[in-house]
C-alpha cells in the first residue's frame, strides 16, 4: 500500500517520539513491503516562533494532502503559564480538528499485563480493564462562542450541539461496540445541562439501529466515580469535547504511565494518530520520553487502513520491549534505555 | 446556642440519614447545653408529587428563616432514567442554591486511617490524602441560559462567570487555605475556554493579597490525572461549577466509600449542609444507608457556628464507631448495624 503522511511533531517532546514512530513505520514498510512518505509539518509554539500563527498555511494544505496524520505534542511552559495570551500553541491543534473536520477522538483505556503493577489502582481494581472512550472533537465548549466583556470583567463559553454532530460519532462508537463487549455508556450530565438532553435523546434513538449493543447512561460525575470504583465495566464510553477530555485524561493515569495510550482523531476524510499525553517541556531533548504512546499510534493508523497484520507486528514489538523490560524510566527507574534505544528496539522486532 | 435548623430530607435515603444527624444534635444539645429547633420542608421528587413543584414556596420561606439547613438528597429512578423531564426533582436543589445565594460548595476529601483499605487506589498513593474542593456553586454553565431549537435538533448551555463571582468565593479559599498547609490549586481550562481565563487573572490578583499561601494552576483534564497519581499533594482546590462536581466525586470516590463524607454549601446569609453522596433510590428504607456522610456535616454545621468543641465531640464520636467496627454494610459485608444502630451508637458517644 502507498500512504502519504504528514508529520506534525509539534513542541516538547513530540518530534522525538514521533521520530521513533517512524522508525517502526519504516520497518513495516520494509517487512510487509509498502510504501509510505513522510512529509514534515510544524504546528504549535515552534510554528508560532517562525511563523507568527500555531497553524501555518502550509501545515494545512499539506495534512489536507496527506493519506493521514502522525502528530506529536502541542505546548511549551512558556505559553502553558501565560493562557491569556490571544495566540496559544493549542489553538493549532484545535482548528487542525476543526479544520480537517476530525470530529471523532477515540481513546483505549487498557492496562499491560505486565504493568499491572505502575497502576494507581490496586490490582483487583484495575484487573481486566479495557475500554474505549469515543470523545466528540469538534464541537461543543470547546468551539462555541466566547466572550469577554469589555471591561474585562464578565467572560462566558457556549456550548453547542447539532442533532448531525452527535449522531455521526454516536453511529461510530456503536459500531465500535459491536465489535466488542456490546455496550455503550452514555456519559452526559443531562439532569443539568440541554445539550446532555439532546444528546440522550439522538443516542437513544440511533440505539434502535444497534439492538445487539446495549446503551446505558451515566452522569458525568457519577462517571468519575465509577473509572475509580469499577473501571473494568466500561466497554465503549461515548461522550461530548470536554467531559471526553477530562474522562480520558483519568482513564490514561488508571494505567499507570501517560506515556503508553495512543489515540486517533478521525474525520470523513482525514485521519490524526497522536499519544495521548502532553508535551512534557522539562524532558524535551533528554532522550528520556516514552516513546510507546506515539508508536502505538502508528499501530492504530495502520489499522485504520485496513492493515491489521502490521498494526498487530506493531503491538506484539511494543508488548515484547515491556516483557523483555526494554523501557523508559518512567516505567522502570534502574533502566538503562533511553528514548531512542527503546524505539529502536520496537522497530527491530517488527 | 439557640439555632432554627430547617430539615429538608429530601428523596431516597435522604430522609432516614438525616434523621440520623437529628439523633446527632439532640446528644450536642443535651451535653453542650444549646437548644436547636428543628422544622421539616419538602423539595425533590417528594415535593413535586405533593405539591407538583421540587422547591415549594413554604420550603423557601422556611429556609431563609432558619440559621442553618441540613439536606438529605435529592433525585429517584423514576426521573434519572426521564432526564428530558422538563421538571426533575434537581431542580429543587439548582433552585434553592441560587435562591439562598449559596455560592461556595466546601467538599473535604480526608481518608480515615481505619478505612484506608477501602480505598480503590494503593495504600501508597492514597496515604496522607487530605484536601478540600472548593466548588463554585450559584454560576457557570449550571445557571447560564439554556436554549433547544424550535425543531428540537440545536442545544446550547452558556456558560458564564463574572469576576464579583469568581472573587466572593476565591477570598474564602484563600482563607481556608491560610489556615491549612498554605497551597491553593486553581483548576480550570485555561487553555480552551475564556471564562478559565478570566478565573486565572482575577484569582492571580486576589492572591497577591495572601502571599502566605502559594498559588498554582492546573488545567481540568491534569487535575483528574493528578487526582488519581499524586491525591495527597493537593490542599485547597478551587473551581468553577460543572468542574468541582467532577472532581469533588472524583475525590469521593477515593474515599472507598460514597458514604463518608459531608459538604457544606455557604454563602453570605445561608449555610446549607449535606451529605457529599446521590439518593440511593435502591437502598431507601432498608436502613442500610450510611448515615456517617449526613452526621459529619453537622459537624460541618457546628463549626460554621464556631462551635468548635461540639463538632470535634461528633467527629470523635464518629472515629469512635468506626475502630469499634460499628458501621453499616457498606464498610464491612458481615456487619450486623443499620443505619438507625449506627446513628445510635455516634449519638450516644458524644
Ligand atoms: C491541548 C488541549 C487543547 C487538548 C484538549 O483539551 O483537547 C488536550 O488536552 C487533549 O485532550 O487533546
Ligand atoms: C444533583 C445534581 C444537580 C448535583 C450537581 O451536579 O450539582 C449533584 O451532583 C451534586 O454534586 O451536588
């Protein structure tokens, strides 16, 4: 297969692990014999620096030409101490999903058996989790209007949802939970909020179309909880921008490191693969990041192009550096392997 | 002391956990020598089929005639799974919180070291947690205008914050802080959502006026993160509205146990307290509710009166009858105490 990639490695440690994905996409070029070309991007605070704006014309126009998207990681201390700034490195990332219309974010929660142990939670607790959170990414709080008073001292957000933007994800997800554990959870707060109403109320009726899918519904908070008490109930999450970000962000600390879960954005017609965690600034350049998330996320695009023996080479490399404890030392302090030794190590056994 | 304490029992358990704080207070009255007058109102689900409204004007009265509220809680099966209800018992409560001008949600998350197993997370990370969730309670996307389009396929929730606000209830945990370990944890969106921003810049300048107390920020998504890797470096958390009730359950749910802790809803004229937990439907007249979580926040409701003795007498009372393993089955599967026995017990050890 031919694949056109566009490489958007971004602030902090973003480029470094991304350049390890790439190193393990390049073997599975040359193991399954494809083709794939990787042309570079820059977005974020580095795009700010050069060209005065977080998402350079140029940026778009190649992610718009390219098969899809390897991001990395967006902010700097910089900007993260200073968000009243009106131009931050996240706004890139943001008008990238709205831009590229990526209106679907889905999220794995699942724990390594073999590092059961880095987990917050004990064991009996954490044992068997394995869900999916399906997070709406263009939409809501997020892009509705915002506004400041002009003496500066009322400021609102408003959140929105169309019937179109809900039901397009809401089908997704139940696919998804068709081919899984068979059921969706609804995480809305619709005993508050109208846009919760109008979820409950699309999702509810597309769940006539998935009678093999079972759909329940869970207050946001109750939610929360529940990720804490009983994480290993959740099969399929489906949820709107801002709870998705807050839930997932809980789901990624249940497993013990931010540095192992990928994710995928996923459009109509484009598509973005990116870890999960943040930018981490302080270890930018140390040769220190865990490399797993963004190669994981490689794993993910390959299966969204139907390349599933490459994606599962992917995964069983990732699975073998932890067993054989080839790993960062944020999974093993005493470890000797460095960003670079690890991704080499995936690469070489794909 | 001569307090008018308003009863309002409110929906599931609620009713038979308060009766449990009434037990409570009689023993302060009687050893401390104070007189507390108690009188019943109605709200929730209850209201609304005797009155065919959740907040009845005779409630409102009796409130804001009382010096303290004690609330049970709110919300039962019939309405959670009908959340498009256009009149659901939480209203009552949204109502009464706004109409009372209860603006500072006080949520303590503390871990009692008999209960320290009870915890979903290691003995490590849970060890020492002890913070407190100040909760915006009267603003935000709670309250803003809710809108549904006239076709029904267009929802929208404003969410909005003005800095008299944001101010009122920053200065109050300041002050707790102040009196705590000195660290103040400012949870927002700052990086997406404007009215994060706004919090940001007039929090920034109140704290100038407590330099005692050290100021950090975290975005929302980090905080849940945060919650579940590192709990016992929080001190004072304080957030706007929708972001506190996922937290602060979040922060119950640490706690092992729903039943535990108390919370108290203050403002310039009214004090409410109740009970951090949801109503239970399920469990309501079996008396095996835990009454603990309604008997702490009249703990809660002693000191906001500054009596101080009298709310460390319950506590101890409640320590008391957690060593001597009388709790209900929540806590310990083979117990054989009821909610009305362990009220008894805490009662008669003050
Ligand atoms: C960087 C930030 C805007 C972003 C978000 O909140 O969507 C991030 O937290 C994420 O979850 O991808
Ligand atoms: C019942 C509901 C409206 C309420 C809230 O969300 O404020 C509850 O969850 C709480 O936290 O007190």
């Amino acid at each position: 297969m031919d694949l056109k990639i566009a490489l958007l490695g971004g602030d902090g440690i973003g480029p470094e692990v991304l350049a390890q994905s790439v190193k393990c996409l390049q073997a599975v070029e040359e193991t399954f014999n494809h083709h794939f070309t990787y042309t570079e991007g820059l977005i974020g605070a580095v795009a700010m620096d050069k060209y005065g704006s977080p998402l350079p014309k140029q940026t778009i126009d190649l992610c718009k030409a390219s098969d899809a998207i390897l991001f990395g990681t967006i902010g700097t201390l910089k900007y993260d101490d200073n968000p009243s700034a009106r131009v931050r490195p996240e706004q890139g990332l943001l008008q990238l999903r709205r831009e590229l219309q990526l209106f679907t974010n889905i999220r794995p929660v699942k724990i390594f058996p073999t590092l059961i142990n880095k987990s917050p939670l004990k064991k009996h607790v954490i044992f068997g989790t394995d869900f999916v959170i399906y997070r709406e990414l263009t939409g809501g709080i997020y892009f509705g209007e915002k506004k400041l008073s002009e003496d500066g001292t009322r400021a609102s957000d408003l959140c929105e949802y169309s019937e179109k933007e809900i039901s397009r994800i809401t089908h997704l997800a139940f696919k998804a939970a068709k081919n899984r554990r068979k059921k969706l959870t609804l995480v809305d707060k619709a005993n508050v909020l109208e846009t919760s109403r109008l979820w409950r109320k699309v999702v509810t009726r597309i769940s006539e179309s998935y009678p093999e899918v079972q759909l329940d519904f869970l207050f946001v908070d109750n939610a929360a909880m529940k990720m804490m008490l009983d994480p290993n109930d959740f099969d399929v999450i489906l949820t709107d921008n801002m709870f998705g970000d807050i839930l997932s962000d809980q789901g990624s600390a249940i497993c013990g490191s931010k540095g192992l879960l990928p994710s995928a954005s996923i459009g109509n017609e484009h598509a973005m693969f990116e870890p999960f965690h943040g930018s981490y600034p302080q270890a930018a350049g140390k040769n220190i990041a865990n490399p797993v998330a963004s190669i994981l996320s490689t794993a993910m695009m390959l299966s969204h192009f139907g390349l599933h023996e490459e994606s599962l080479a992917v995964v069983i490399a990732v699975d073998k550096s932890m067993k054989k404890h080839v790993v960062t030392k944020d999974l093993n302090a005493s470890s000797k392997y460095g960003t670079t030794q690890v991704g080499d190590f995936i690469a070489g056994n794909i």
